[in-house]
C-alpha cells in the first residue's frame, strides 16, 4: 500500500493570537508611515510667505498706503535681461520726468516660487545713477523678480515679477 501526503501547507488554526498579531502589525505599519509622511511634509514645506498672518494682516493699511504713494510718484522702474556670455539684469530707475533717480539703495532678488530657501538675492554694481547692473550668475528657471528701492530706511518702489530664465 502507498501512502500519500497531502499536497500543499498544512492549515494551521487562527488563533485570537494570530489575529492580535496581524492586527497590531497592520495598524503599526499605517501609524508609522503616516508619522514618516508628516515629518518629512512639514520638513521640507516652506512656502510660506508670511510668518504671522496676524500681523500682515495689521500692516495691510499701511501695505495700501505704500503702494498709493508709489503710483502718485509715476515712477519708471525697467528691468532688462542680458544675454550675452552670462546672463545678467539691468535696472533703470526714471522718474515722472524720465529723469534718472539718484540716491536709492537697490535690494533685487530672485524669488523662487514655491521655495524661500531657493532665493537668490543679486549682487548689484550702480552703473550710472539709477541704472544697476546684476554680478551675481543667474540660475534658469521660472522666477519672481522683486525689486525693492530704499532710500535710507524707507522702501519707496517696490515691485514683484514673475521671469523666465
């Protein structure tokens, strides 16, 4: 006579055990991704632009009252890309007369989108008063050209652009 095994794996019986295993397994696994992706999401997430919308929200009247004085000014801002061996920017600043405005302090920058850590902020050289010229290598791109013009401590020109480089 033969014998014969069974073919297969054995049935083993599901035990509450069992069940407690795979059940803490399963919801370990889920509560330690999700924790995972919750880290890694507000880590590397700063696209933020303001850090209080409170307090932004205070200042907006005067946000409103900055921008009225820049347009009653009829101020000509131009910025123009170069694209010789490196790309770079020249900024000419005209008044309501087309004559060049002389005395500001330029802050210029590239903005990234989506990323403030991207940021390039220019180096600038003053070509002749009023027209400033970029040293610093410009990455390519989608920008936000911002430019800031301060007379000592008082931003009086400021404007926000999106490039493409």
């Amino acid at each position: 006579m033969s014998t014969t095994a069974p073919i297969g794996r054995l049935s083993r019986p599901i035990t509450g055990r069992t069940v407690l295993i795979y059940f803490v397994s399963f919801f370990g696994i889920i509560f330690a991704m999700n924790f995972y992706m919750v880290r890694v999401a507000i880590s590397s997430f700063s696209g933020v632009e303001t850090e209080s919308a409170y307090k932004a929200g205070l200042t907006f009247k005067n946000d409103v009252a900055a921008a009225q004085a820049q347009d009653a000014r009829h101020w000509s801002v131009e910025a123009s890309l170069q694209r010789r061996d490196a790309p770079s920017l020249i900024v000419t600043a005209r008044d309501a007369q087309g004559q060049t405005l002389t005395g500001l302090a330029p802050e210029i920058r590239l903005a990234h989108p989506t990323d403030k850590r991207r940021d390039v902020p220019l180096e600038l050289v003053e070509l002749t008063p009023g027209q400033f010229k970029s040293l610093t290598p410009m990455p390519e791109g989608q920008w936000d050209l911002v430019i800031d013009l301060k007379r000592e401590t008082e931003t009086v020109f400021r404007s926000k652009s999106r490039i493409s480089l």
